[in-house]
C-alpha cells in the first residue's frame, strides 16, 4: 500500500467532514448523510482490493 493512498483517504476525510457541517449548518441534514455515505463508498472501493490481498497472503501462509 502507497502512503498516497492514505494521502487521498485524509483528503476525503478533510473535504467530507467541511461538507456535512457546512450542509448541516444549511439546514440540509440529508445531503450531509449522502455525503457522508459518499465518502464511506469511494474509501471503500479504494480499500477493498487491499483487503482481499491481505485475506489471501493469510490463506497462503496457513495453507487453508
């Protein structure tokens, strides 16, 4: 894993949470959440190859 991945995550991390307070304090609750859930998918997508990398070098070492 690349330290720009972690970069790009703090980013979304960053921009997601300045748009739910400034979407909150707007009175738009539901366009914060969807925001929020936004973010939570793309850093999902990003993560999950690494995941399965993971499961899979431990599936090897203990030759399951």
């Amino acid at each position: 894993m690349s330290i720009s991945l972690l970069f790009k995550i703090a980013a979304v991390g960053i921009l997601v949470s300045v748009l739910g307070q400034v979407l909150k304090h707007a009175g738009r609750e539901e366009q914060a959440f969807l925001t929020s859930l936004a973010g939570l998918l793309l850093v999902l997508f990003w993560i999950v190859p690494y995941i399965s990398d993971l499961f899979q070098t431990i599936k090897d070492l203990f030759m399951l």
